[in-house]
C-alpha cells in the first residue's frame, strides 16, 4: 500500500501511544478528583496544556479539550454567535472552509444570522479588499482557515487580523487544523484558533480549541465542568498528554520535516507535470504537502478508485465532503466546474519515501494512460 493522503489522518507517533497508554493505566482517576489521582490527572493536564501554549507561543490564550477540530469548531463559532448576539448577527467566512465550519454556518443561518463569504482570488489566498467591503459594525465574527484542507492554501492570517482588529465587536477564528504541526504558525492577534493531533502524528477522537482570555462564549454541551467551563465531560487526561507530545515532536522538527516534504513534493510535481492532461490547482501559496490536480476529462472518483484498487490512498475533496459534487474550492480558485470535477489530493509527511513516490508515479501512468485512452 501507498499512504498518500496524509492531510485526512496520520498514523500515532509511537512516543505518543506509549505515554497514552501509561497515563490512560497509571493516572486514571478523573482529574476533577479531590483524591491523589485525581490531583495527579489534574496536574498532568496543567503540564500539557502548558507545554502546547509553549509550542504554539501562545501563553494568554485558554485551552479547551474537545472531541476534534470538528467539535472545536462548532464551540468556536456557535458559542460566539450565541454569546454575542446582542452585538451583531453577521458573520464572514470562505468557501474554502472545512464542513465543520461551513456546517456550522449553515445552520446559524437558518435560525436567522447572516453570512457573507470573501471573494477568493485565483492565487487561493482571500480578497482582502473584498473582507473590508464585507466587514461592518454588526460583525461578530470572521472565520478563515490557516491552511485549507483541499488546495492546502495558506491565508494572509496578519493582514485579516489587521483588518477584523479595526471592529472592537468582531472575532477572528482562525481553523488552523492543516497548519499546526507542519509549518509555522502565528497565532498572536487571534481570538479563536482550532486544530487536532491526528493530523500530526497524535490521537484521534481529540481536538484543541485556544480561545483568547477576554472572550466568552455559550457552552454547547452542557452538564459538569471540566478541564474547563466550556466543556463538560471527564477530562481526558491521556488525550490532553499524548496531544502535547504529539505537538512537541512535530515543532521539534517542523523546519527539517517542511524542506524534506518541499523536497518530495517539488519531485513529484516534476514528474506529474509531464503528462499533457494533468494540471495543478494548488497555488504557490499552497504548503507542499497537499498537491491538489485535475486529470483532463476524468472524474475525481474515477481517478481514485483506480489508484485504489492499485492500493494506493489518496482522497478527492476532504474526507469529511464523501458526497459526490464538485469541489466548492476548486471551483472558487479556477473558475472551472471540469477542474472542480476532476480535482483529487495527494498529501504528503516526512514519512514520506522517495521509493514510495517512485512506485506511486509508475502506478499513476498506468492509471493515466488506460483512463485517458480513447
Ligand atoms: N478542519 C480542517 C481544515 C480539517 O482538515 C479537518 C479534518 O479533515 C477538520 C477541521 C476536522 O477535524 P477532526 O477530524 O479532528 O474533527
């Protein structure tokens, strides 16, 4: 098998399943306990959440444990719209965002709050002079991936807070899922920010949401508190543990595993470009572990399911958009519905070996050629 689809999910850093499993057997005790494990747990999440706020540079910002970005992403945006109502019910966002988000604003909007979306330019980045037409005093929110998980676009994140910073009643959430842990990342002038450890070498079934110290937002689950007010449930000790190891490996490396991944992508770039019907709708803006293309005149899903009876792993649009339309991305950035149709991802790690893409490009000839044939 040939892993390429890295951006969906990535396999547990040994490190990390190790200490979960010791945390998960030797601190069990639910760390809202006044006993001694319970102190103990309590003290384990202390440490991991200082050692993320370390990692991300982020020391005034609150953590909050959730089940994934996708949990994460619902507090963030729900739990401003709900508490800042009064303020405003406008909210701007992009059509390159995750179902988490693009969900969430779907379903705001059918209990009466507006939504804009930014303009996307053909470089994949947004429209900021667009975002200062859209942005008024009755914004409560701007929501903008880092990175999007299709195209693997990185957005001006200092020029966006610039703008949303000049409107004292309006948020900035930033989904950074696809950037945390693969490049740098700059989270200062942030309210919100979300992301999760399986898509760097940590768990499933865990996510993170950093929230500025000054904002408030409307719980939406509600029953006990635990690690924090704004999420009820056990704590999941483990999961906060193995999630600051994860993060901590990942930064330890971030700069050598990005040049390594530069490396395999600009290779294999190369080797795809020669084929006629193939073109790219990743942009330079774009971080080379996704590399997203469109195979003149054949379906997305056709490609796919080709490369994967060769078992090789790649996705067409996010995993978490398993239906069967176009993509919205690739059609904001290209213009194009047949790209949009035929746009698929590869996603690479540093795991990533140079023999693997050999034997990926000698299967994707062969896919392309009995594919294209007419
Ligand atoms: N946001 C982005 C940009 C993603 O790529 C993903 C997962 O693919 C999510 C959110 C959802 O993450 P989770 O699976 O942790 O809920």
């Amino acid at each position: 098998m040939i892993y390429l689809d890295y951006a969906a999910d990535t396999p547990v850093d040994a490190q990390v399943l190790d200490l979960f499993c010791r945390i998960s057997q030797d601190a069990f005790g639910n760390a809202n306990g006044a006993h001694l494990l319970g102190k103990n747990g309590k003290q384990l999440i202390e440490k991991a959440t200082i050692n993320i706020k370390n990692q991300l540079n982020c020391l005034n910002m609150e953590i909050i444990y959730t089940s994934g970005a996708t949990e994460a992403n619902n507090l963030a945006i729900k739990g401003v719209a709900r508490n800042y109502r009064e303020n405003g019910r406008h909210l701007i966002s992009t059509c390159l965002e995750h179902a988490s988000v693009s969900g969430c604003l779907k379903q705001l909007q059918s209990i009466g709050y507006e939504i804009d979306l930014v303009a996307i330019k053909k470089d994949g980045t947004v429209d900021l002079d667009h975002l200062k037409e859209l942005i008024r005093v009755d914004t409560i929110l701007v929501s903008i991936n880092y990175v999007d998980s299709e195209l693997g676009g990185c957005q001006p994140i200092e020029s966006i807070s610039a703008i949303v910073a000049a409107y004292p009643n309006c948020f900035f959430h930033v989904d950074a899922t696809q950037a945390v842990g693969k490049i740098p990342v700059h989270l200062d002038q942030i309210d919100l920010v979300t992301f999760s450890p399986h898509k760097f070498f940590g768990l499933n079934g865990m996510g993170v949401l950093l929230k500025s110290d000054s904002l408030i937002l409307e719980p939406q689950i509600h029953g006990g508190t635990s690690t924090s007010y704004y999420r009820s449930g056990t704590p999941f000790t483990a999961g906060a543990g193995a999630t600051a190891l994860a993060l901590e490996l990942c930064m330890a490396e971030l700069e050598e595993r990005l040049a390594q991944v530069a490396l395999k992508s600009a290779w294999l770039k190369k080797q795809l470009s020669a084929y006629p019907l193939v073109s790219f709708n990743s942009t330079e803006h774009s971080i080379p572990h996704i590399l997203n293309l469109s195979v003149k005149g054949v379906k997305a899903q056709a490609f796919q399911a080709a490369l994967s009876d060769q078992e090789v792993c790649v996705s067409t649009k996010s995993a978490c958009s398993t239906d069967n339309t176009p993509s919205r991305s690739v059609l904001a950035v290209t213009g194009s519905r047949d790209l949009a149709r035929t746009s698929w991802r590869i996603s690479l790690c540093h795991l990533t070996t140079d023999s693997e893409l050999q034997e990926f490009m000698e299967i994707f000839d062969f896919c392309y050629k009995s594919l294209t044939k007419k």
